[in-house]
C-alpha cells in the first residue's frame, strides 16, 4: 500500500471513479530486455491473444533502435555505431519514425478489443498515460495527437496498430535514456556533428527522471505505474501459457531477429552519396530492392588505374551492409579501381550518413 501514498490524491480519486464503469486492465510481463523477443512479443499478442477485457505490458529493451514498419532501416541507422556498440535493429509492425530504447527508457502496449480501426483515436490511450504519470506526482501534457510533454520537452511517443478486431498501441516513457547514444544510433557518425546534434536532442526531448521526485527509482516508477493501471493491483497479471512463450520466441526466431525482415523488408530504394578526398571526388549510386544491390554506379573525378565496372557485378546480388561491400573492395583494392582513395575512406561514402540523399 505504500505505492498508493505517492498518488496524487485528485488524480487517483478521479480514476477510481472512472474505473466503476470501465473493464479491468490485466497486466503482461514480457520476458527479457531482448528487443528482438519484446517487439516479436508485440507482434503476437496483437494477432493471437484475443483478449476479452485489455491487457497492458510495462517492458524494457536494452539498447536497440526500432524501426517503423515502413521506414527504411539503411537510411534510419548508423550502421558502423549500431555494429561497434552492439545496438539491436529491429523493424517493428506499427508505422511511426524510428526510436532509440535502452534501459533508461520504459516501453508500453496496450491490446483492445475495439469495434473497428474507425473507431481508433490515439487520446483514449495517451490520457491513461498521462493521467498514471500526474498521479505519481509528474505533470505532463498532451501535445499534437500522441505525445507526452514536460515543460516543452518531448518524454513520450506513441503509435498504433490494428489487426482482427484489436488494436495495439505502444509507446515509450523517457525516464533516462542516453542522449548522446541516441543521436549516434540514429543519425551521423562524424564527430563534428555530434555535439550540435546532442544538444538540438536535448532541446526538444527531456528525461522523465529530471522531474521526478528525487528519491524515485526507474523500478519503483514502473511499480507505481503498473500499480495505477491495474486498479490497485485488484486485476493482476494475465499469464500466458508454454504454448503461447514457445510461439512467442519461435517468432522472434523466424521473423523478428532476421536481417531479411529487420533490413531486407526495406523499401526499394536508390542511395547517393557524395565524399571529396586527397585522391579526388567520388559519388556513389546504389539500387537496392528487398535489401539487396541491384545496381551500382560510381562517378567522379578519381583516377583509377583500371575501370571500376569490371567488378561492377560482384556487387550485384549483395545484401546492402558495410560486411558485404567491404568484402568486394578488399578482394580488389590491388586493382586501385579508384585511385588512391582508400578502402576506409569507400567505405564511408557508403555508409556515412551525413550527406545521403536517399530516395523510396
């Protein structure tokens, strides 16, 4: 019951009251901190669940950049960090833009029986949110159509998904997450960015934990709030059965923790990217579909000793990663196809992200 004393005692008794005329609200627990499992577990229980009454989760990732369903992944990451760092990449099955999650940052989802999709509106699940924060003593407000601010600042993103009569919407609480691995994740590698795009981050995203009571911890925060959802603990856990893990898991396996799905089911796409170096300007074109090069051109006033289109078709068929293309360049750097510009310096005309255009 100590839980109970840290509610704002306004915003608890207003729920108590609504929740005499509402459902009750079990909750899940997901099973790890492994993104590739929790964003398979939102992919399940959205088709195969069917619950009578919603259901709620309260989970965390380690660090892992999720990907919108219709984003593409190879203009979303930056590839040598997310690599280096050991960031998981996963595409998720909602729409939205790309998030950075680590320990640091508290994921939601709630799954709701509803009549039809028309009848969705994302501020019938950000208030419950919002309301569970202020009752825990944190302040928010609503801004645009699904997310939650503190004093100007962005703490929390939302997005949806509807499938056979449920509806699932998920959604991230900023308690402290790191920034500056969040800007690395997400956007460029070069260093003489990095601090101008820390701070633009900062100006616009604030941690939740900066306006909590001192004494609050992320785990007493997450107790708190699953305390409030569940109507004082009265409607308890939902418990899955074996058989519905060991369908969780073997999605993650088959689906969810693949480069076909989490890359390959990137939009086709056509990638540029310019670099001026010692050995001269290169631009390089690439074609991609399903993940995989379909053509590559490259341009520029580099002096190659022998014609690059002679290798041009050992990238044909390759999957687009900076493993795959340093593979091609290293088996013909003898060749100095393009001059004096190094493999390193090919490699980050590729993948660097900080003058890409790219077009789906």
């Amino acid at each position: 019951m100590l839980i109970a004393l840290n509610f704002k005692e306004e915003v608890y008794n207003e729920k108590c009251k609504r929740l005499q005329k509402e459902e009750i609200m079990q909750y899940i627990n997901y099973f790890n901190h492994d993104a590739y499992t929790n964003i398979a577990m939102d992919a399940w229980l959205l088709k195969h669940l069917k619950p009578t009454e919603p259901v709620f989760a309260l989970w965390q990732n380690q660090r892992a950049v999720i990907v919108g369903e219709n984003q593409n992944t190879f203009s979303e990451v930056n590839a040598d960090y997310v690599t280096e760092n050991d960031v998981q990449v996963v595409r998720r099955v909602s729409g939205g833009g790309a998030v950075y999650h680590d320990l640091g940052n508290i994921c939601f989802t709630f799954f709701v029986p509803v009549v039809s999709s028309a009848s969705v509106d994302f501020h019938q699940f950000v208030q419950p949110m919002a309301d569970a924060l202020a009752a825990v003593g944190i302040d928010v407000t609503i801004s645009g159509r699904n997310d939650l601010e503190i004093d100007g600042k962005k703490v929390s993103g939302n997005a949806q998904r509807y499938a056979g009569g449920y509806l699932m919407h998920h959604g991230t609480l900023l308690w402290d997450t790191d920034v500056d691995a969040m800007v690395r994740s997400l956007n460029v590698a070069d260093e003489k960015f990095m601090s101008k795009a820390a701070k633009s981050v900062r100006a616009r995203v604030g941690n939740i934990k900066d306006y909590a009571p001192d004494n609050l911890t992320i785990d007493e925060f997450i107790a708190q709030l699953r305390y409030y959802l569940t109507n004082e603990g009265r409607d308890g856990e939902y418990q899955l059965t074996d058989t519905q893990k060991t369908a969780i898991l073997a999605l993650r396996d088959q689906q969810f923790a693949q480069w076909s799905w989490n890359y390959g089911q990137s939009p086709d796409f056509m990638y540029h990217n310019h670099a001026k170096y010692q050995g001269g300007s290169i631009d390089v074109h690439v074609n991609a579909v399903d993940g995989k090069i379909t053509d590559i051109d490259f341009t520029g006033d580099f002096l190659g000793v022998r014609d690059w289109r002679e290798i041009q078709p050992q990238f044909i068929g390759l999957p687009f990663t900076k493993t795959a293309v340093a593979g091609v360049l290293l088996a013909n750097q003898d060749g100095q196809y393009f001059g004096t510009i190094t493999n390193e310096e090919l490699l980050a005309v590729f993948f660097q992200k900080d003058e890409v255009e790219t077009h789906v």
